[in-house]
C-alpha cells in the first residue's frame, strides 16, 4: 500500500484547496483541475463568492407553515 503522503498533490481552480492523486484520475490526471464535481460545475465557486459578498445562504428544501 502506498502511504497518501507520497501520492502527487495539485490546487483546486475554483475552491484552492489542496487535493492528492486519485486511482480513478490515473490516466488523466495531468487534466484534472478540480477536486470535485461541485468545484467543476462551480456550485463551490458561487458559493463561496456569495460568503464573502456577505449575502445570506438561500434556504434549504421547502419552508412549510403549520
């Protein structure tokens, strides 16, 4: 077994975190640019675009009143 602190490491494009080497990304791996299909479809972007603009997160589901 190969310990995770020897495995390749790059930076996500959209959130900049750190991510290491996955077996899946092994014959792609020189494209792979994002730690995650959220930081691919940019969920993870806006999201964190609307932190720091200081706007509330929308609500969660549906809202029902009794």
């Amino acid at each position: 077994m190969v310990s995770k602190s020897t495995l390749p490491t790059k930076q996500c494009a959209a959130c900049l975190r750190p991510f290491t080497w996955r077996r899946a990304w092994a014959r792609s791996w020189p494209e792979v640019r994002y730690c995650s299909d959220a930081c691919r479809s940019g969920r993870r972007a806006r999201a964190i675009a609307r932190l720091s603009s200081g706007q509330p997160a929308p609500a969660q589901g549906r809202l029902h009143e009794r």
